[in-house]
C-alpha cells in the first residue's frame, strides 16, 4: 500500500502522510469491530 502511494506521488509534506496514516488506522478499526461485533452476536446466538 505505502509502495503504491510513494510511487504514485512525489514526496508529500508530511502532514498528509500523517492524515492518510490516521485514515488508514480509523479504516482498520472500524473493520476489526465489525469482525468483533459479528463474532459476538454470532457466539451469542
């Protein structure tokens, strides 16, 4: 992923790269709860 965006564009300034790596976090997150929350309702049902 990283790869694709350093090649894609030149360097950025960093405060970019912080706000893609904060999106990328939030995006992981917010997948890792779905997993969680269907889990939960899957072992309680």
């Amino acid at each position: 992923m990283w790869d694709i965006i350093d090649i894609i564009m030149p360097r950025v300034p960093s405060i970019f790269s912080i706000f893609t790596f904060c999106l990328e976090v939030m995006i992981i997150l917010v997948g890792v709860g779905f997993m969680l929350s269907y889990l939960v309702n899957k072992f309680i049902r």
